[in-house]
C-alpha cells in the first residue's frame, strides 16, 4: 500500500504564495495520475488540481486555474502545488492523492496539511 506525505503547508497573508508537497512511498510508484484536493471547514472535499503521472497531463478547477500550477518530479516520487496569489477562500486542508489506473478513483489518500490564508 503506498503511502502519501504532504508537506508545505501553513500561514500566508492574501496574495502570497505556497508549495506544498506530496511524497510518495514505495520503490515502484507508477499510478495513472495523482491529484490534489481540498476541504474546507463545512464544505465537501473539492477538486484542486491533477496531473498524469507518465506524460504530465494537468487539469485544474475552475478557482485555482491561473493561480495554482501542479508539477511532478518522477525520480523522487513527489509531486507539488505552487499556490500563488492566494485568497482567503484558498483556506482548507489539503490532500494529495493517488489514482492507481485510469478506470479507478482516487483510492490513496494523505493525511493533509493546513493551508491558512489571513485577510
């Protein structure tokens, strides 16, 4: 079972920026794709952003798009989120995740780290 550490989160004012990071365990890590997402308090979990893990294909929701920008480094298993121009309404914990093949879910999950964005 592989297991996913993120990291990088914490305490910006409005307009800053963040890198979180996700850190896969396992000597062989090869999933369809990974994914980031987010929950804020009282509200569902929402889509941040994803990417394919072979060819680096990259999606975006619609609130991040333009702001957020998701990268993957294959050599170190890590994947990350480059948060610029961060809101308030960016506030939540976020979670990485694994999509182990195309016709699955995301079935992997970290145990989140909090990004807090001060008005």
């Amino acid at each position: 079972q592989v297991q996913l550490v993120e990291s990088g989160g914490g305490l910006v004012q409005t307009g800053g920026s963040l890198r979180l990071s996700c850190a896969a365990s396992g000597r062989t890590f090869s999933p369809y794709a990974m994914g980031w997402f987010r929950q804020a308090p009282g509200k569902e979990r929402e889509f941040v952003s994803g990417i394919t893990w072979s060819d680096g294909n990259t999606y975006y929701g619609d609130s991040v798009k333009g702001r957020f920008t998701i990268s993957r480094d294959n050599s170190k298993n890590t994947m990350y989120l480059q948060m610029n121009s961060l809101k308030p309404e960016d506030t939540a914990v976020y979670y990485c995740a694994r999509q182990a093949t195309k016709t699955v879910n995301f079935d992997s999950w970290g145990q989140g780290t909090q990004v807090t964005v001060s008005s």
